[in-house]
C-alpha cells in the first residue's frame, strides 16, 4: 500500500484516469469533492470517503472556493506512477 496527501485548488480538477494494479481509498479531510467513478458522479464531504476498484475510470475535482485535501490510500501489486492510463488531463499529460 502507498499513502498520499492531495491538495486540489478551487476550480482544479485531476486527470480522467484508471489503473491496472491497484485500487484506491479518497478520505476527504477538507473542502468538498466532486468524484466521479465510472459513469457515476457523486459530491463528498470533508469526513466522507469512497473507494475506486481496480479498473475503474476515475477522476478527483475541487467544485468548491476553499482548497480540498484528500488521503489517498493505494492498494495493489503495483504502486508506480507508470499504471496510471490518462484518458483526459488538464495538463497534458494524456498517453
């Protein structure tokens, strides 16, 4: 397992994404999220958390005026930053 701290300004959103080798955990520790896995897209509260299977197409974004800080809890086989398939990205990191 590999544990992060994300910060996602106002406004910002996360690529559209999925992974071969791991699934996740979002806690959401402030601000509110917009959460989208597969085709549903839901909002998260500070307290809340939701889990992305293996596989799953996904994306983390920050709708609201206050900073949003999520842990993000890997688990899988394989933890490198490689696993990740970008299918959408603000910032062009699209493969």
């Amino acid at each position: 397992f590999q544990v992060k701290r994300i910060h996602v300004k106002s406004g910002a959103a996360l690529s559209l994404q999925s992974h071969k080798c791991r699934s996740e955990h979002w806690i959401i520790v402030e601000g509110i999220a917009k959460v989208t896995i597969d085709d549903e897209v839901k909002m998260v509260s500070e307290g809340e958390s939701v889990y992305i299977a293996l596989g799953a197409i996904h994306r983390l974004e920050n709708p609201g005026k206050k900073p949003l800080v999520v842990i993000e809890v890997q688990i899988g086989s394989y933890l490198g930053e490689d696993d990740i398939t970008r299918y959408q990205d603000d910032y062009l990191r699209c493969v």
